[in-house]
C-alpha cells in the first residue's frame, strides 16, 4: 500500500485534501482524530470537520501510540500529527513514527501534518521543543512517503510523488501474440491496410519524407469530418500519446480512470505523479457507467467509450453527466470508428471541458504508424499541442489521418463488417457451456470462464492467442479478451474454446 503526508498551514485547506485522497481510495476509511476540544471553540471546529466526512467511515481517538490506532485499516487518515505530538513524551515520537511507516506496508495511510518553523523561531521553550519534534516527524515521515504534497490557499502542490505505474498496467495484447498463432488478442482489424491507404502512404513516402512533418492537410480533413474548426484537432503519436499528454498539460490534482479500461491512461498519470482513484463498472450491471461512482473532488476523469476489453458503449447522457465545475472529461473513443453509425460518440460536441481522444489504428490495420489525434474545445486543444513533443505525428501518419478522413464511407464499410464478425463470435461464445460472456459494441468479446490461465494455455497449445484480461483493474484471472475474425476463424476458436473449458473445468 502507501504512505502520504499532507502538509498545510491553518486554514489551508489541508484536511480536505486528505479527506479527498482518502475518498478516492474507494476503500474503508478510518479517521483518527487527535484533537480535544479544550473549550467551546474547538469543539465547533471539531463539530465542522465531522459534519464533512462521509457517514460510513468509522472516527476514533488517537491515544498514545498512532500506529494501534491504525493497526488493521485499510485506509487510515491521521489528522493531524501537530496536535498528538503535543500530548505525548518527545522520545516516543520517532517509534511511533517508524511505526507509521511500517503499517503502510499493508494499508493506505495518509498523516495531515501541520507547516511550522516557516517563520521566527519562538521565544518559549516548550514551544520550541514541539517545533523541532514535529519537523523531525514529518522528515520521517517524508523520507519514507510514495506521495508528500503542501497545500496552499486550498491547492495542493505536489513535493514528492514516486512514480508506480505498475507492470500490469504497460501489458497489451500483443505480447500474447506469437509468430504464427491465430490472432485472437490484438484488437486490430485484420487483412492489412486497404489498397486506397496503401498508395497514400506511398504518395507521401515518396513525396514528403525528405522534409519535416506538416500536419495541415491533416487537421484540415479531420475537422471537415467532424464538423470542428481545425484548432480544435491536434493530431498525436497514436491515441497513447494523447492520453500521456494529460498529466503535464492539464495538471489535474486528482484524476478518476473508469475501469476496466485502456491502462495506459492511468500508468500515464501515475508516472506524473497524478493521485489516481479507480471507479470500477460492475459485471452484474452489464459495466455500465456510473457517474455518481467518481469522487467529487476529481478534477479530470477519463473514461473509454466503448470501452476495453468490455466492449461497453455508454449513452452520450451518461458521458456527459460526469461533467462538473472545474473538471475536464476525457473520452477515450479509440474504438468509436468500429461501431457503426458511432451512436454515443462527442467528437462533433463543441465543450470546452470534454478531450475526445480518437483513434485509426485498429480500422486502419496500422499500429505501427500510430494513427491518432484528439478533438476538443481550442483551449484545450491548445494546451495539450503545447505538451506534445515536436513533430509528434510523423508523415506516414498524417498522410494516414487525411487519407481516411476523406473516405467516411470506407471506415463505415469497415464497421459494418466488424460489427457482423463480433456479433458471429458473440453467438458462439454464449452457446458455450461455462462461458458467461457480455455484450459489446466493438470488434472484441470479453468472457469470464472458471479457469482462465489453464484455458488460455489450452488455446495457446493449439497456436490460438486470446487475451487474458486480469491485468485490467475490476477484472480477474477468469477473464478473456477475444477478438473477433472471420466466420470461419470463430468457429476455430469456438470450437477450441469449448474443448478447452470443458477440459479445464
């Protein structure tokens, strides 16, 4: 788990900070208080801080020692340490301290700690013996915290954020995929470019590859698409890098990631040291979105629609009730250009708080060019051109992105078919005894078996890749990836599928 320090003078806002933090952990929380109310005062101070914190999270009073106050939580907040270090012996601070650091091996722990020794050293002793009690606590503390931030005029300021994006969180598809197997696990239309794309990219090979990029033709297509004015569109090294340019051009203090979903959003955002509070879709609901599931105090939340690997497309009302004061919506619609008609879609919206990230990728059956761009109000648009390497988009890729913006009813053509090869996969999936499968909307099935690592082994035996979907946060080892091919690829699978189960079960 974590340690986090907040630090903040009075009235700061620091204690609503870590309240936020603490929220956003979605776990049970245990406040533990150390304040007395010593007159009438601070009972009313005490009194306002309760009235604030969620009914559900359980309150006690810190005694002598911190770390059994929070002995077997799963999310502690401490607030604050100022006041408890004034009613303990000096020597038992460091314990204590210590102590702290090592029940955040197994909880989520975050200490509200007060900015002192910022100004004249105090003329009283005792006070002068707190002061330097307390800053050595919280350099203990700080040394051995994932996350250390100081608030200021109610905004946080992050001094130290370890990055953690985790392993699970870099996993895709094609590292399950090896030479000569069925590919069941990249979520790439199959059967290459088509011939018109083809020989747009020759075009500009031979036309364009001695000059730096330009991007204008581009941007000019895919805003005649869309029905957006050209500085609205920025075009990207894939939609990835769109979804990496979020921390350092928007600077969120708290951002929400719906999952399961696309993991490189949230990986992004944990190497920038960006607090990350995952609302998880629930399977029993179809994982359908939840606006009311994002914590209030998240000011930027990113959600796929549709979503992967569920395959779930949400109504553009249930998008758009996310929004909120202060808070930019990124929508993830890497997978839109495959649903036909796009029904849900943002991307011809003008809001100037949604990011519509958008990708050719899979449609185009090019990865390796990274096809991608984003839409948004020109504000935004302008802040994360301002984030983006230079000459991000390379030629190929911009000759890609026109090429297909003027051929709307080649893409469409392509999301019918896609739309025929998942709904033949789906009706195979569900005629599968212990197979539970969803409904989705774009070229993938997602399924739950009750073995999912011995069948996926099973289908890689016989040279078919699936995609194990337990990397994604809300799913687990029973959970597969399936994308969908021809009629006649399906039913291989199917058929594999079925014997693998059965074998497994």
């Amino acid at each position: 788990m974590s340690l986090t320090v907040v630090i903040g003078g009075t009235r700061s806002g620091k204690s609503a900070r870590a309240e936020a933090l603490a929220a956003a952990t979605a776990l049970r929380v245990r406040y533990v208080a150390t304040a007395r109310a010593s007159d009438a005062e601070m009972e009313e101070r005490i009194r306002a801080h309760a009235a604030r914190r969620p009914a559900d999270w359980e309150t006690v009073e810190a005694g002598a020692s911190l770390a059994a106050a929070v002995a077997g939580a799963h999310c502690a907040l401490v607030d604050g340490l100022g006041l408890w270090i004034a009613g303990v012996a000096a020597e038992t601070v460091p314990v204590e301290m210590d102590a702290l650091i090592a029940a955040a091996a197994s909880a989520e722990v975050i200490v509200v700690a007060e900015d002192v020794g910022s100004g004249l050293v105090p003329t009283d002793p005792e006070a002068r013996a707190w002061v330097d009690t307390h800053g050595d606590a919280v350099q203990r503390l700080a040394a051995a915290a994932e996350r250390v931030e100081l608030v200021v005029a109610g905004r946080p300021l992050t001094v130290h954020a370890e990055a953690r994006a985790s392993a699970e969180l870099r996993h895709h598809g094609d590292a399950d995929l090896r030479p000569g197997d069925a590919d069941h696990a990249v979520n790439v239309v199959a059967g290459g470019p088509p011939a018109w794309l083809r020989d747009a990219l020759h075009a500009a090979l031979d036309g364009d590859s001695d000059r730096y990029p330009r991007e204008a033709d581009a941007v000019n297509a895919l805003a005649a698409l869309h029905g957006r004015d050209p500085d609205e569109i920025v075009p990207t090294n894939g939609a990835a890098e769109a979804l990496w340019l979020l921390p350092t051009a928007l600077r969120p203090t708290l951002a929400a990631c719906v999952h399961p979903g696309f993991t490189e959003s949230e990986a992004a955002l944990r190497t920038h040291g960006v607090p990350v509070a995952r609302v998880l879709r629930d399977p029993e609901h179809g994982f359908a979105l939840d606006p009311g599931a994002v914590p209030d105090a998240a000011d930027l939340v990113i959600v796929g629609n549709p979503a992967s690997p569920t395959g779930t497309l949400d109504k553009a009302a249930a998008v758009l009730a996310l929004r909120r004061p202060g808070r930019v919506v990124v929508v993830d619609e890497a997978f839109m250009d495959l649903v036909p008609g796009e029904p849900g879609t943002l991307v011809r919206e003008r809001l100037d708080d949604v990011i519509v990230v958008r990708s050719l990728t899979k449609a185009l059956a090019v990865p390796g060019l990274r096809v991608g761009y984003a839409v948004a109000a020109a504000p935004l648009a302008a802040r994360l051109r301002a984030a983006r390497p230079p000459w991000s988009a390379n030629t190929l890729a911009l000759a890609a992105l026109a090429a297909a913006a003027r051929r709307p009813e080649a893409l469409a053509a392509t999301a019918a078919r896609v739309q025929e090869e998942r709904e033949d996969l789906d009706r195979r999936l569900r005629a599968i005894a212990g197979v539970r499968a969803w409904q989705g909307a774009a070229n993938f099935c997602l399924v739950e078996v009750s073995d999912g690592p011995r069948v996926a082994a099973a289908l890689r035996d016989r040279s078919i890749a699936v995609r194990p979907a337990g990397t994604f946060p809300g799913l687990g080892d029973g959970h597969l990836r399936i994308t969908a091919r021809t009629a006649e690829e399906n039913a291989r699978l199917a058929s594999a599928l079925e014997e693998a189960v059965a074998a497994c079960g």
